[in-house]
C-alpha cells in the first residue's frame, strides 16, 4: 500500500515515553498522516555526559516495543546504524530513498525555529519536506520566533498539550528511587525495570 504521507519524529527518547506518544497522535492526525517514523539519534560514547547514558541497541528497542505495537507507527535505525551524529537533511534523504512517492513532514520542536533556516543544506531539506512545529500554549506568540525563510519553504503548526513529563525526569526518579511507571507505556516500563536501567 503506498503510504502517501509520513511523518518523521526524531529524538535521543532515552527513554520514550507517554509525552512523545501524545505529540505522535497528535502529528498523525492533525497533519493527516499515513505512518509516523520514529528516529532514535546517534549518541557517540564520547558525549562528555554519561552518567545517564545507554546503549543505543536499548533505546531502539524501547522504540519497537511502541512501533511494534501500533501500525500508525514504525522506527527507522538510520542514525544509530550510521555510528556518527546525522544532519537531518541526510536522515531525511534516507528516508525519501525508502519512500520515494510519498510526501514528507518533518517534526521539529518550537525552539528550533528560529535557527532552523541555518541548518545543515536547509535549502534542500526545505525541498524534500513540510516542517510541522510543535507548539504548546505555553511558547511565546509564533512571529516572535518565525525566521525569514522564504515563499518556498513549506511550514504547519502541530497545537499539541502541555505535557510534564520529560525523559531527564523519568531517568532522575529512577535514579532516586521516586514513581516513574505511569510515564512510560507499560512495556517500556517493564523494559526498563528487568534491564535496570537508569537505575
């Protein structure tokens, strides 16, 4: 079946968690989606911080155990396969490789926007894809953040919750022995308690 739109959602998701599934929903159906992909980046063990840090392998498996249960959803290993951090724009080529009739919308965060026309080949990335921003009703008024960026550049608002939950804090409370189950999708809790992680 030729899936006509997809969707690219990118993230270190250390660990994945119930925020990052509401804003998946919340882009499959507002932007009229046929698949979200989901990217796990690349983090080098060299990063200087890591204290907290995982396997890459235990991160995407965390991802499968989502995608591997919704077919809105699926994960593509580009990044971590790749062993070196990504631009987007290469991401997003791989991506149209693998899907080459189908219409692309790329994820960024509302604090991307204000770089984002600096961008590693902004111009051919703005080509192959509609940016789609997450916005919350917290962030400042959109055209205090909105760069110039041209007629050409194809861009959507995702009006998404505000949702306090945050990797950083399900990695804290399970280092401190605080309550963490109900941010995170059953299975991926299960994961995380039998592997130890973060712990």
């Amino acid at each position: 079946m030729l899936l006509k739109k997809i969707g690219i959602f990118g993230g270190s998701f250390n660990p994945i968690h119930i925020g990052h599934l509401i804003i998946a929903e919340y882009f499959f159906v507002q932007q009229n989606l046929d698949k979200v992909i989901f990217v796990p980046t690349y983090i080098s063990p060299f990063k200087k911080d890591q204290t907290k840090q995982i396997a890459d392998e235990d991160r995407l498996a965390m991802v499968k155990l989502i995608t591997d249960n919704d077919e809105r959803f699926e994960f593509d290993d580009f990044e971590i396969e790749s062993k070196c951090v990504s631009y987007t724009y290469n991401t997003v080529k791989h991506i149209k490789s693998r899907y080459t009739e189908s219409e692309l919308t790329l994820l960024i965060g509302f604090d991307n926007l204000p770089d984002l026309h600096q961008w590693y080949e902004f111009e051919k990335l703005a080509k192959l894809v509609t940016f789609c921003v997450a916005c919350r009703k917290s962030d400042s008024p959109i055209n205090e953040k909105k760069p110039s960026l041209g007629a050409t550049v194809r861009l959507n608002f995702l009006n998404s919750p505000n949702i306090e939950i945050s990797s950083s804090r399900i990695r804290e409370a399970a280092k401190s022995g605080e309550a963490f189950r109900y941010m995170l999708h059953p299975a991926v809790f299960e994961y995380v308690k039998s592997k130890k992680l973060y712990f």
